[in-house]
C-alpha cells in the first residue's frame, strides 16, 4: 500500500499575511502517514523576513510528535 501524504492547507496553516510588521509570509505544512509502515512524518516551509529585511527560508522536518530539524536558508 502506499502511503498517504496530506497537505495541510487550512487557512490557519497556510496564510499569507498583508500585515507588514509580521515576519512570517507563507507557511507550508505536510504530513506523511502510513501505519502499516509505522511512518508518521511532517515537513514544514515557511518564508520569512528578519528584522534587517533579509527574506529566509525555514525548513522543519522529523517525526510527528518530535522537534525534528530546522534549516535555514538566507536568501
């Protein structure tokens, strides 16, 4: 069987925010589930200025119910 990847898309999870003073600006959030597998795994983008103006690129992924991992892109 193959497993199933779901795309979060809900208005509170994938936003794009006119607010100026907000530092996030697209949010992205998948999920990967297959219990015969035993997987259950996220993988989150998001787009991003720092306080200078730079825009970042944040990268987060691992297993549902963990930390994960985070990278970061300066773009």
């Amino acid at each position: 069987m193959l497993s199933r990847l779901e795309a979060s898309a809900s208005r509170s999870q994938c936003l794009t925010i006119s607010d100026l003073r907000s530092a996030i600006k697209h949010h992205l959030v998948l999920h990967r589930i297959d219990p015969e597998q035993g997987v259950r795994r996220f993988y989150s983008l998001m787009s991003e200025r720092d306080l200078f103006g730079t825009v970042r690129l944040v990268r987060h992924w691992g297993r549902i119910g963990t930390n994960g991992q985070e990278l970061v892109e300066i773009r």
